[in-house]
C-alpha cells in the first residue's frame, strides 16, 4: 500500500468517526470540545455539523 491511500483511508476513517461523535452528542445533548485559537471551546453539535469553510468563510486563505 502507498503512503498516499494509507493517508487517505486514515482521513477518511477519522471523517466517519466524527460524524458518529456529531450523530452521539446529538442525540443526548452533549456539546463537543474542539479546539480553537489556542483553547478548548464547545460547540453544539448541530453547529459542528456545518462544514468548517462556511464558519471561517471571512478569514483569507494562506
């Protein structure tokens, strides 16, 4: 296996483990950390669901 699909399915399976965290924290109204600017912050899960380009939409590209 190339370095490159092992990338890819190892991104691919962290993809689906955080739509199960999404789908649990849903469901019994948990919050979930995730870290920002330096800090941990928590989110509700219906606002995590968005994709991360549309909450970072007005900070430019490096």
């Amino acid at each position: 296996m190339k370095d490159t699909e092992e990338k890819d399915l190892a991104l691919k399976s962290m993809r689906r483990a955080a739509v199960v965290a999404r789908e649990r924290a849903a469901r019994f109204g948990l919050q979930i950390p995730v870290w920002r600017d330096g800090a941990i912050v928590f989110v509700s899960p219906e606002l995590k669901a968005q994709p991360d380009a549309a909450l970072n939409a007005d900070k430019p590209r490096e």
